[in-house]
C-alpha cells in the first residue's frame, strides 16, 4: 500500500515517527533544512556575512551538514568554508578525502585539506605508534581539536561548526554522567562561545537533528559517504552501549 506524503499527492519515502508525519523527499528535505536553519537562528550561531568553517570527515553526519549547510549559507549570505582532516589511516582515510573533495567541487565550496604526514610530519598511526598510546580516540580528538582551532584562528573564522546531532549529545551527556565527568558535559551545549583570539566559537547546527534523520537525509539524496568504521573505533565501549540503550528506548518510547 503506497503512503502519501502529508503535505502533496506524492508518495511518502520517510517517515518521522515523533512528528507523525510521512513526507515525500522534498518535503522531507524542506523539513530538515528548516529545522537546522531554526536552531542557528534560536542560539544566533551565525551572522549574515560570517566566515564559517566546517569540520568535514567524510561520513554521513558531517556530508548531510555539509548538504544543508551549503543551501542554507545562500539564505543567510554566510561564506562557508569546509576543512577535512586527513588522518592518514590507509584506504579509510584516502577514501574519505576523495569524497569530501568531491562533494566540495560539486557544489562550489571552498575547502581545505590539512594532511597530518604533510602538515605535522606524522599520520596518526604514527603518531600512535611514536607515542605508544592506548588512547587512540583520544589522542585523535586532541590532534582535531587544535587543527580546528588553528585553522579558524589562522582564517579569521567567525565560528567552527560541527555536525554532532541530537543522538551525539545525548550520549555524551549519559556517558559522562556515569563518569561523572561534569566538566565535559558542560561543553554539551549548542554553541560554545570560545575566547577571542585563542579559542574559536564552536557550533553544533544539528543540535536538534536526530541521527536516522541525517541518514535518511544523505541516503535519499544520494549523498556518497564513508560507509565503514574507523579500524581504530573501538568495540563495545561505554559510548556504543549507551547509543544502543538510546535507540532501543526511542523504538519503545516513540509512537509508530
């Protein structure tokens, strides 16, 4: 039986279960757009004429943001710039560069592409290996982090954003309360307004976005995505089991 759309006479390709609503793809991308467009414009995460950096790894959170991002920079006349970080881990890393490069020819975004071996000297498993880590994660984080931080302060950026969703602060927030790492959960706020000329204002514009919305989002438009995990991602860790406790409570909790 074909279901369709609330809004037209087409047929429904997504469904968002909290909402009730089933929606053709236009309507669907219309929504989503104007709900990452509501939630810069409720915590004034960016200005008219705003130079904003994107943080691009290649998978389909930061490629969807990417997508809308650059629609919604045309609306708002904000300059979009995109950086990917290349890591260096082998086929994961040159495949994720080729995408992000791809999508930003495509559409006209500038980018930049910061090579740890060019750039630093050392890919990360390098790094891994000169440091003799167990930390991986976050040691990768720590390296992002500053290449992010660098780069705005270098370009002059009013803000950085990043493509964490809803799910993404929902879990930190869990997993840093069994932690009871209160200091971190204090960054899990929508915008973070840094300091001027050392720390660069920080922004997460799917804030309010949850992640089956973004899949849908690059799935439907044929958005090309990394579609595998990072080798170095760890199996069954605290943050794995508290994203699997979220899905399973939002299938119990959320009306068909």
């Amino acid at each position: 039986m074909e279901i369709r759309c609330r809004y037209c006479e087409k047929n429904a390709v997504v469904r968002i279960p909290y909402a009730k609503l089933n929606l053709c793809l236009d309507h669907f991308n219309k929504f989503i757009i104007s709900k990452v467009r509501r939630t810069i414009e409720r915590y004034k995460m960016i200005n008219p004429k705003d130079k904003v950096l994107l943080a691009v790894s290649g998978g389909k959170d930061s490629i969807t943001l990417t997508h809308i991002m650059h629609k919604i920079s045309r609306e708002i006349d904000f300059k979009l710039i995109v950086l990917h970080i290349d890591l260096g881990i082998g086929d994961y890393s040159r495949k994720s560069r080729e995408i992000v490069e791809n999508l930003c020819r495509n559409l006209g975004i500038d980018y930049i592409v910061f090579d740890l071996k060019n750039d630093l000297g050392l890919t990360l498993p390098e790094f891994i290996q000169r440091l003799r880590t167990h930390r991986i994660c976050s040691l990768c984080g720590i390296i992002k982090r500053y290449i992010m931080n660098a780069t705005a302060l270098e370009l002059n950026i009013d803000s950085v954003a990043t493509a964490h969703h809803a799910d993404d602060v929902f879990t930190y927030i869990i997993k840093d309360f069994i932690l009871q790492d209160y200091e971190a959960m204090k960054k899990l706020v929508p915008i973070n307004i840094g300091i001027p000329s050392i720390v660069a204002k920080k922004t997460k514009p799917m804030y309010e976005v949850y992640k089956y919305e973004t899949a849908m989002y690059a799935i439907h438009n044929k958005l090309e995505f990394i579609d595998i995990e990072c080798p170095y991602k760890k199996e069954k860790s605290l943050e794995d089991n508290v994203r699997k406790f979220i899905e399973d409570l939002e299938k119990k909790s959320v009306c068909p």
